[in-house]
C-alpha cells in the first residue's frame, strides 16, 4: 500500500545510497558535509551550501512539527491505486524539512500545522530488491519490520 524510493526518484541516488541501508536498520540519517558544515535531510551527495561532495551521515531524532498537509485525491501515475492518501510536510528538528505519507497513527481529523509529529522509518523487504520509505506518525511511534507484501 506504499511507495518506495524507486518509486519517488530519490536523487542523487548512487552516492547516498547508505542512506537505504540506514532506514532498513531503522535509523534515519542526514548528511553533514565535511567542508562547511551543513547538515542536509534527505541526505545530499553534494553540499547545498558549497558544493563540496564530501559528507558524513548523522543519526537525525525524527522529532518534527508539521509544517503543512495536504490530501491527495486526484492522485500522480504510479498512485492511483492508493488514493486518497495525505502527505505532509515536517520541519525537522535538527534543520531542514521532509515530505512523507501522514501514517495509520494519525487520523485526518486530528492533523494540526504545529503538530508534533515522528518520522519513523519503514521497510519492505521481496527478492533482490529493497524498498524503504518512512511515514510521519505520533510521536512514540516505533519501527517494527513488517512482513506482510504490501
Ligand atoms: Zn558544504
């Protein structure tokens, strides 16, 4: 019922793809680059501030507000089987900002902007492939593995 980052284009895909490790381990990770500093979420191969395409991973806290909501009815090509879905989008607390699906512990009618939210990793696991993706929740959410196909 969800999408993963194959799905989204995630880009630049090849130099941060330690970051799909990460979220399979359930950790969310940003990207700090080693020249100046600046911390990124989703991860950066090069740095926004100076280009630089040196950078470490940081463990990031996953604590957020939300920032704006929005449902989608009229759903892009690739999703309309899942639609209507919300996806909102947090502000981080450690800088910077992700989009994601808003996730089964948050009803539509409970959704405030201000909010405090939890980004929590998730992961799918079929053959060769890995699919990962995270979902804003309440906060205490946890991750679990889930082995059910979709
Ligand atoms: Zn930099």
């Amino acid at each position: 019922m969800f999408k993963w980052f194959g799905k989204v284009n995630f880009s630049p895909y090849t130099k941060v793809t330690g970051f799909a490790q990460y979220l399979k381990d359930g950790l969310l990770m940003g990207s700090r680059c080693k020249e100046c500093g600046t911390q990124s979420f989703p991860p950066r191969a090069d740095c926004e501030n100076c280009m630089s395409p040196e950078f470490d991973f940081f463990e990031m806290s996953g604590k957020c507000t939300l920032h704006t909501y929005t449902k989608i009815v009229a759903a892009p090509t690739g999703f309309e089987d899942v639609a209507p879905y919300i996806v909102g989008v947090v502000d981080l607390e450690e800088g910077g900002r992700a989009l994601a699906w808003i996730g089964e512990t948050i009803k539509e009618d409970e959704l405030e902007i201000g909010m405090d939210i939890q980004v929590v990793p998730r992961i799918f696991e079929e053959l060769e492939e890995i699919k990962v993706y995270y979902s804003l929740e309440k906060p205490g959410t946890t991750w679990s593995k889930t082995d059910s196909a979709r």
